[in-house]
C-alpha cells in the first residue's frame, strides 16, 4: 500500500475513472484521497460512490495532498494553477493528465521549479484496463517515477515514454477507446441486421474484441499473424477482411489517428 495522500483537482470522467481504478487496487485506502469539483453535486456523488474526501476549494486539495492530479480540461489549466501554485511546495509531485499541456508550459505558468509528471491515460482506467503513458521532468527522481508509474498500473498498463511520444500517445491510446466503442457498436448492428437481439450483439462484440487484443498482447505474435490464423482459404473471414480492404479500412483507421494526433501537436504549439 502506498502511504501518500492523493489528491485530484477536477472530478470529471477521467478523474473518476482514476479514483476508482486507485481505490479499486488497495493501493492507496480511500481515507488517503481527497478530490474537488466545481459543485457540490458532484461531490456528493463522489463521497457516496468512493468514500473519498471532497472539497470545492482547490487549494485544499494541493495543501493537504503529496501527489496533486491536475484532472482538469488543458484551457482551465492556467486559472488552476493560480489558485495553488502558492501552495504547491518543492516536496510535492503534480502530474498533469490533459492533452496539449506540455511539460514546458505547466513549468512556466507554476513560475517556479516543480516536480512534474507529464501523463496520458485513458478511460478504461474505470475497469481497470488503462493505457496510460508517463513523462517526468528532471526534477522527478527515479523513486518519484516508480511511483507514479505503481499509481497508474493500479488501474492497468502504463508505459514511460519521451515527450515527443505524446502526440502520438494521444492517437494510439488516450482517444482510441472511442474508435473502438464505434467499431463494436458497427458489428453489433451488422449482428442485429442479421438477427441477433441487440444486447446479445453487444455482448458477442465486445468479448470479440477483448479476446482479440489479449491474444495479442499474451502471445506476443503480430497482429497480421493472428489475422492470417483465422482466414481459411475461400471461407468467411477472409471475405470479410476483403470487404474490409475495399474500404480501405486500415487506411481510414490510420488517417483519423493521425488527425487525432495533430490535433494534439495544435493543441501544444497554442499552449506553448
């Protein structure tokens, strides 16, 4: 268990997601976390679902908390970080999760050196299942990032990478969740066309999808490899895989994660 008290500024969907991913593991008790939002119906909620301590006060939370989650949207990061700046001391680590908010310029708006941790997770943190990816910046020791990194796979996988990655973190694994929720829901209507009851057919997705990407990251094959192992000469899967070529299904898939990418290049270059 790791004797630190965590704190989340911002309480939105990512941010639950994280607190109860963290509760969930026994890394941290609830007795150990405190978190804000902007009313007092959210943190009804939150005191309700997790047993955390709440507060509307931001500056609570960065007084009372070792490590500061800033779970915030990236244009609410400046007013934030006025409100606790001041009472973010040298021994605190914030670690900041928003796209486009880069290491340099949540330096400059704390006016001070910092131990800063640049993160991107992703929603599936809510069951346990994240992809998360983590850049610290020179004032984080190695202790300081096994740490942060012990937090993040409480609530599934997590990667340290250089800053450069993040962009591309961004495609791959912080918005692709809603790429793969559209390809679920496009099987299930092609099942329900066919006649299968609708929640079946979501339930007959899903676990395609899950069982499919545990097998490859269990066995280690590439992905083209476990394709080529269900397409039998003249059978179904490759019929399908046919039409799904005619519509230039890869290359779409790689167009929408690089525009997604981009975006968050843009993202950075205006906060900077």
């Amino acid at each position: 268990m790791l004797d630190k008290k965590i704190g989340f500024i911002g309480s939105g969907n990512m941010g639950r997601a994280m607190i109860g991913g963290i509760i969930s593991s026994g890394l941290v008790p609830a007795s150990h976390l405190i978190a804000s939002a902007k009313t007092q119906v959210t943190l009804d909620t939150l005191s309700e679902q997790y047993g955390i301590r709440t507060t509307l006060d931001n500056e609570t939370v960065a007084v009372e908390s070792d490590i500061i989650f800033l779970a915030v949207k990236p244009y609410l990061y400046e007013t934030v970080i006025k409100e606790i700046k001041d009472s973010v001391t040298d021994d605190k680590i914030i670690v900041a999760i928003a796209a486009g908010q880069t290491i340099s310029r949540i330096e400059s708006l704390f006016s001070k050196d910092i131990k800063l941790v640049r993160t991107m997770p992703n929603t599936p943190a809510m069951v346990q299942e994240a992809m998360s990816a983590i850049t610290p910046n020179e004032h984080i020791t190695e202790e300081e990032t096994k740490m942060v990194v012990s937090l993040f796979e409480s609530f599934g996988k997590a990667e340290i990478v250089p800053e450069s990655l993040m962009d591309a973190v961004v495609g791959v694994s912080g918005s692709s969740p809603a790429y793969v929720y559209m390809f679920i829901e496009a099987m299930a209507d092609a099942a329900v066309n066919d006649g299968m009851p609708r929640a079946q057919a979501y339930k007959f997705a899903a676990q395609s999808v899950l069982g499919a990407a545990k097998m490859v990251l269990e066995t280690g094959k590439h992905p083209g490899e476990l394709k080529d192992a269900v397409c039998s000469p003249a059978g179904t899967t490759i019929a399908a895989v046919a039409k799904l070529e005619e519509g230039s299904f890869r290359s779409t898939v790689i167009a929408a994660q690089n525009a997604c990418s981009e975006k968050s290049r843009a993202m950075s270059k205006l906060s900077d």
